[in-house]
C-alpha cells in the first residue's frame, strides 16, 4: 500500500475521504447525496436552493438528512406514475 499525498484526505482505514461510498449516516454532505442521487454536486446545491431537498446546517456546515433524499426519490418516483 503505498502512503497517501495528504493524510487528511484519508480516514483510519486509508480510504480517501473525498470518495464518498455508500453509508447508513443519518445526515449527508452534498457530496454524499449527490453520490446517493447520482446526480452531480452542483445539482445537490440547486434541489436544496429551490427547496426540494431541505438542508441543514450545523455550525456553518450543510447537511442533508438521508430522509429527505429518499423522500424526494419517492416524490419524483410518485411523480413519474402519475405521468404515465
């Protein structure tokens, strides 16, 4: 294993902190949750803008309940239904 350029990017196991992988946490970065909705950050930044994903912040840090994505997904799956 080869050591990494810059230790804080790494957790205790030596996985990259900036790879998010799929987690039971309860509040998510955006980074997360754009990895959850396979959609892209900037994208996470506009469904909270437009209040379609509540945020929530904690200490001048944003975080989006893992509740509030599988919300959204079953608005939008909900959605899809009614369209067809």
């Amino acid at each position: 294993m080869t050591t990494p350029q810059n230790p804080r990017l790494t957790d205790t196991a030596g996985n990259r902190e900036d790879t998010p992988t799929k987690s039971t946490a309860l509040l998510l970065t955006p980074e997360e949750a754009a990895y959850e909705l396979n959609v892209s950050r900037t994208r996470v930044f506009s469904l909270m803008g437009s209040g379609d994903l509540p945020r929530i912040r904690i200490g001048g840090r944003v975080r989006i309940a893992r509740r509030s994505l599988e919300e959204y997904v079953d608005k939008l799956i909900e959605q899809s239904q009614l369209a067809s």
